[in-house]
C-alpha cells in the first residue's frame, strides 16, 4: 500500500513515516498544504492521512478539493482539534474518518 503523510511537524511526520514503514507500506511526505494536494491529485495513493492545520492551505480544504475532483481515496485527518462539531465539519468535508492527536 502507498500512503501519503500530510504533517507539518517534521518530529510526527518521522515518527508516523517510519512506524508506517516500519509495516511495510510505501509512505511519502508533504510538509504543507500545497505540496500535499499536488501530490495527492497526481499519484495513486491507497489512503491519505491528512493534518488539518497545515501551512500554506488546510486539511480539510484539501480533502474538499480532492473529494471535488471526484478522488475517492480513503482520507484520514489527523489534528489536535477534538471538539465534536470540528469532528462533523472534518467528515462533512468528505474525510472518512479523524483522529485526534496525541495518539499512539
């Protein structure tokens, strides 16, 4: 599987590059929001995991974005935001499902 890591804190970017790898998938990285859409409309990514708060353009308008162009790529977002009304607006904006950080 090929997965694409959407993280702008580059000590969780390695942390989850490398458990991920660790379990033998294929794991990119985008540092910020425009980086990150580009890649994810141009390659074939099994599943997105997407910060929320990224620099340069959000988590959740990317997802939009991507669910707009018709991508049905399995979306995780991945945020420290944990209220229920930001968990609504993060799967009314097309991601599938959401996971508050920390984590383990």
């Amino acid at each position: 599987m090929r997965l694409l890591v959407m993280e702008d804190d580059p000590s969780v970017a390695r942390f989850l590059e490398k458990g991920l790898q660790e379990e033998r998938y294929a794991v990119d990285v985008a540092r910020d929001g425009e980086e990150a859409l580009g890649m994810a409309e141009h390659a074939g990514y099994d599943l997105v995991i997407l910060d929320v708060m990224l620099p340069r353009q959000d988590g959740l308008s990317i997802c939009r974005v991507l669910r707009t162009k018709g991508k049905t790529v399995p979306v995780l977002l991945l945020t420290v935001r944990d209220s229920v009304e930001d968990k609504v607006r993060g799967l009314d904006f097309g991601a599938d499902d959401y996971l508050t950080k920390p984590f383990t």
